[in-house]
C-alpha cells in the first residue's frame, strides 16, 4: 500500500513513475496492424500501413500509418485506472503531469494536412481539458520529413 502523505512530497511515486515511464498508446508503429485501434473514417484509399519511408530520429521503424486522399480518422482510448493500473487516489492526489507526444509527415507528392486532439477525460468519459492545436498543412512537391508535435497536460491544472 502506498502513502500518498510521505514525508517526501509524493517523490517515492514520482521515482516510481519514472523508472517505469512507458507509452501508454498500444501499437505505435503499426507493426500489430491496426490492433488497439478504432478507425472512426476510412476515406479515399483508406488507411494503410506502409513501409516507412524515412526513419523516425533515433529510431529504426519500419512501418507506419498512412492516410489516403479522402479524411483518415484514427483513435485510441487509455483507460488509466482500469488498464493502466493507476488508482483514483493516485491520480487525485499525486496529479502526474501527462506527457502526449506524436510524429508525422506528408507524402511529397500531393496536399495533405495533418491534425491531432487529444482528450483528458473523466471518469464519465466527459472531457476535462482538449489538447488540438491548428491543422499543419503541406504543399505539393514538399520534401518534408517527420514532424513532432508535444505537449504535457500539467492535470493540477484540470482537476476538480
């Protein structure tokens, strides 16, 4: 049983937590297929996944995602309590700062843009803070490489 009143400021769970960092997302770079996914709009040539193009740096994966002409929609729910293993008690009170982090990059050879949310929801699956900066468009003929886009929700922000 942890105490969530160390004498130590919570820095037992904090070295816990970071000692086990891990993705929470399942199946990042495709190599699983869609598995883990729910494919929420499948337009044009639906999605696809494809052998990557360019290496993600420091990294040596070979597959990836891809969207077609038509809309690409793609989602994935982590329930931290429930599959993650983080009690409500935890979170309340500890109130670990969420790190959401995601690469991507066009094809060269049409128009694309490219756009994330993220939601931060509650126990009723209501949302408590929405992360979806502006759409990231890319020219015909580009020569772009991978992107990342990163935020950390700070959740003492958030909650209740």
């Amino acid at each position: 049983m942890v105490d969530y009143e160390d004498p130590n400021g919570g820095m037992i769970m904090v070295y816990f937590l970071s000692k086990n960092r891990c993705n929470l997302l399942k199946n990042t770079r495709a190599e699983d297929g869609f598995k883990g996914w729910n494919i929420v709009e499948n337009g044009g040539d639906e999605w696809k996944i494809e052998d990557n193009f360019a290496a993600l740096p420091n990294d040596n994966n070979e597959k990836c995602f891809a969207t077609s002409f038509g809309l690409c929609l793609k989602q994935q729910l982590i329930n931290l309590k429930k599959k993650e293993g983080f009690s409500s008690a935890f979170m309340d009170h500890l109130q670990p700062d969420i790190k959401i982090s995601d690469w991507y990059a066009p094809s060269f050879d049409c128009r694309c843009y490219y756009e994330i949310w993220v939601e931060l929801l509650d126990q009723d699956k209501k949302p408590i803070s929405v992360f979806h900066p502006e759409k990231v468009f890319f020219k015909k003929w580009n020569d772009q490489r991978w992107c990342q886009v990163s935020l950390i929700i700070m959740f003492k922000l958030f909650n209740h």
